[in-house]
C-alpha cells in the first residue's frame, strides 16, 4: 500500500516538474528574438512571419498628412533679377514607411525642378520618392468643365433656379433638364452651385511628397526652392544743401511682391550683383524731409560681401505679403560731400565696330541742351563709402519755403567703394549750347581734317563753368591738331574743356581734329 502511494506521489512530482520545465521554456522562447530564417524554410500555419522591418505599404493606401502650419523659421533670399530663394522649415508627423505630405502655401510662381526636401532630424532616414506640384487652382470654369455631365444648380439674373445635367459650360451654358435641354447665356448667370469640389481641384498651390521615413514621429523638414515674380531695387533720395556744395543721402529696399505667397516673420536677404541664370515712388519727400538732419541710428540692414556680389540681410524679421511693395532702409549718409557741374556733350559717340566714318554731314548736328549733373564720390573721405546698389536716385532740393522739390533723378548702377558716380538731373534752362562744322575735307585716301566752333551762352546772373565733351567718333587713330584751349584727353577719342562763361555772356570754342586709317 505504501510503496503505491509512494509511486503515485513520484509520479505526481515528475508530472509537476515537467509542467514547470515547458512553461520555462516557451518564457524563454517569446523574450527572445527569433532569428532570421531562411527563404526557404515554411512558415508553420497560424504563426506569424518575423520581419525586422514592416513592408511599405502601397502610396495608394497612404492617407495624406498635412504639414503642420507652424513655420519654425522661414529665410527669404531675394536677388534684383526677379528671382527669390525660400528657405521653409516645418514640422511633420510622420509614420513610418511610406507617407504622403501636403506642402500647401508655396509661392504660385514657384520653379518645381528647384525645389530640394531635406530633413533636419533625420537626414539618413527619411527619403523622397516623388514629387508633385498641383497648381490645378479652383475656379469657376474649372468647375464647369470638371462637371460635364454631372447635375449642377443655376441660379439666373431673373431669379429662376434651374436644375439639370450639364452638358458644356465653356460659353454658353448646356443643361439637359426634366423639361428638356435648356441653353443660358454665361451673362444671365448670378450663381451656380456644385454639390462638392471635384477631385483634383485645389484652392492653394500644393507641392505633394511621397515621403519614406525609417521611423514614426516628429520631423523637422527643410524645404528650399526658387521662385519667380519678387524683386528688389535700391532706391535713393537724397536732399541738396542750399549752396549745391553736399547732399543728405538715404537708401531705401524696395522690395516687390508678386510671386503669390506670402512670407511671415522671415529672415529677410537682398543679394547685389548680376548672377548667371539659365533661363511707384513711396512718400519719398516725407521720407527725406523726416530723415535730414537726424543723428544716425542703428543700421537696420548689415552689407557684407557674398562670393562676387555684396549680401544686404535685414536685421529684424520681416513679413512680405504677396502682391505687396515694402521699402525698408538700408543706407544713411547725412552729408556726402557733392559738385552742381554742367556738362555740353552734343556729338556722337565713337563706335569702334562702324568702322571709318567718311561721310562729312554725318553728326554734324546741333544739340542746345546742355545738362546739369550733380557728382561725387564712394567713398569715406566724402561722407559715403558704401557698395551702392543698382537704383533709381531723386535728389530734392529745399525751397525757401522749408518744403523739398524734386530737382531731377537718375539710375546708378552697382557702384562700389571709391568710384565716382555723375547724376544726370536734367536741362539746364538759362545756358545754351551751339556746334557748328567749319571744316571737312579729304587728305588723301586714309586721312580726313575737321574742324568745329563751339558756342556756350550763359543768360543766368552769375558766372558758371561748362564742361565741353568732345567725342572723335569718325576713326580711332585720331589726334586734335588746333584748339584756342588746351584739352584734357579722357581717353584716346574723348576730349574735354572746361570753359568759365561769364554772367550774361558767351564763350566759343575752335578745335580741329585729324583722322588717320
């Protein structure tokens, strides 16, 4: 009797023990990972098959996620050829594999073949494997060719309400109603009315990613792409002193808007300079009339160079609205040190590739305008030395009134430090003058003499110098021979004098040159 009570009880701690041992063992199994198998090797029915990874789904099963309208920071590069660079960083909530991303809010006129996604948290692991730029933008003939042979609503001008199936809306309006098919002229339409937007149609321009990231969670993604429709230009105004002798000179951005977007808060940059590429005046009196005479603030724009252009990035964030002109200053010199000159340059210019010029009535005509300009110089010994940046310059001039009037303008080009710049303002209205041929003849068959007699007339009270521009524009090997005053050769075809006229009075000039070929 024992010794059976003694083998039913072993027999009970065996069974125990091997109980213990199973669950031990498939413990064991389900916290270890399970090792790669072979391709060869069948999946046990029921179980699941180990992956180190979920396979992508398809782009079709894909739902679109938005990007988040959060801007983390947006930078805004806008060069004066029409042309701005944008520099987007937003955040994404990304699953991992495949995602679709809506990138809404680009600029209309974007360059799609520009654009370039990177991620910033993620670089290695997040990959684009298509791009979309749908620009297919919602409007009412858009709508009424999306709804061919769809039921539509039209409300007339007379305030008839008419129901029926469209069948053409490019002019006139088709529909086949209960009662037959009825045509309305576009003109008597006040309203239509659509049961839902059509597929496809979009009310923003939307660059749409096909995104794979290697895990689930947050993104910051940069987005950078060029865009056409903004610019900017410098504008100047600038205010001369009573006697004429130094001018109070502003610069302004101009910046133009109309690339279709707008810009928030961005981090704004203006490159000067002409880069290779493959492919209204604002209040100005105010400005300046507000801007003489102040003290110098804290510059809003800092200039360094950039390769071989100079970088004007604005020290504050800036909002640019589409469709929309902001000026922003850039420069301020209270006292540019400047000359009131008078230029009389009545003959043509020479013109290397015409070749010689035989012809004796050719630029014998007479000009009487003679122009005044203001000039000075770029640079720091004169109150300026700043790159200037190609613009429109309005110089005003205070009346005895104490109210500024515009006195002339002019366009600069890209000027850097140290060069000199001449402003032409306009006509001078009380000096007046006259060139005549004297003289032409032929010596021999490579070699012809002309002679000229220049007039200056001054009806103003007071004395005034006139520079006399003379350009020798028949052939290049030639050589003034005669002159009742000594001339200062500028370059081997350009001569000047500068003549003191008198109050009241006149000046004439003679000069003979020789042409050899």
């Amino acid at each position: 009797m024992k010794s059976t009570r003694a083998r039913s009880t072993l027999a009970t701690v065996l069974l125990l023990g091997l109980m213990l041992m199973l669950a031990t063992s498939g413990l064991a199994q389900t916290r270890t990972p399970t090792p790669a198998r072979s391709t060869e090797t069948p999946t046990p029915p029921g179980t699941a098959e180990p992956t180190e990874a979920s396979e992508p789904a398809p782009a079709e099963e894909v739902q679109p996620v938005n990007a988040q309208d959060v801007q983390p920071g947006i930078e805004l590069t806008v060069y004066n050829q029409n042309v701005g660079l944008v520099k987007e960083v937003r955040t994404l909530d990304l699953e991992a594999g495949d995602n679709v991303v809506r990138f809404a809010d680009v600029a209309a006129m974007i360059e799609p073949t520009s654009v370039n996604v990177v991620s910033l948290t993620d670089p290695e692991g997040m990959a684009v494997l298509e791009q979309n730029y749908e620009y297919d933008l919602v409007n009412s003939s858009r709508l009424l060719q999306r709804y061919i042979d769809e039921a539509i609503t039209v409300r007339t001008t007379e305030g008839t309400t008419i129901r029926g199936t469209l069948l053409w809306g490019a002019d006139d309006l088709i529909l086949a109603t209960a009662d037959g098919v009825r045509v309305i002229k576009l003109g008597q339409v006040q309203e239509f009315s659509f049961p839902e937007l059509p597929e496809g149609l979009i009310t923003r321009p939307t660059l749409v990613w096909l995104l794979r990231a290697a895990e689930a969670g947050e993104q910051d993604v940069r987005v950078t792409y060029l865009t056409q429709g903004i610019t900017w230009q410098a504008d100047y105004v600038a205010l001369l002193n009573a006697d004429d002798t130094a001018l109070a000179l502003n610069g302004w951005v101009t910046l133009d808007n109309h690339s279709g977007a707008a810009y928030r808060d961005a981090r704004l940059k203006l490159v000067a300079g002409d880069i290779n590429r493959v492919g209204p005046v604002v209040q100005d009196v105010l400005l300046m009339e507000k801007a003489a005479g102040r003290p110098a603030a804290t510059p809003q724009v800092e200039e360094r160079a950039f390769f071989e252009y100079h970088l004007y990035e604005v020290q504050r964030p800036v909002t640019v609205q589409d469709r929309q002109t902001k000026q922003i200053e850039f420069a301020s010199a209270p006292e540019v040190e400047a000359e009131k000159v008078f230029v009389y340059s009545p003959s043509p210019q020479f013109f290397p590739w015409y070749g010689v010029i035989s012809d004796p009535g050719y630029g014998v005509q007479s000009d009487t305008k003679v122009q005044v300009r203001v000039e000075f110089v770029n640079a720091e010994e004169s109150g300026l030395g700043l790159p200037l940046p190609r613009g429109t310059v309005r110089v005003y001039k205070e009346d005895v009134d104490g109210g500024a009037e515009l006195v002339g303008e002019d366009l600069i080009d890209h000027t850097p430090r140290d060069e000199e710049l001449s402003l032409y303002l306009g006509d001078a209205f009380d000096i007046v003058g006259e060139r005549v041929q004297t003289k032409f003849r032929q010596i021999g068959e490579r070699s012809i003499e002309e002679s000229y007699e220049i007039t200056i007339r001054n009806h103003k009270a007071e004395q005034v110098v006139v520079r006399v521009i003379e350009h020798l524009f028949r052939a290049q090997d030639a050589e003034i021979t005669d002159s009742s005053a000594k001339p200062l050769m500028l370059d081997a075809t350009t001569a000047r004098w500068d003549l003191t006229v008198p109050a009241d009075g006149e000046v004439t000039l003679t000069y003979t040159v020789l042409y050899r070929w």
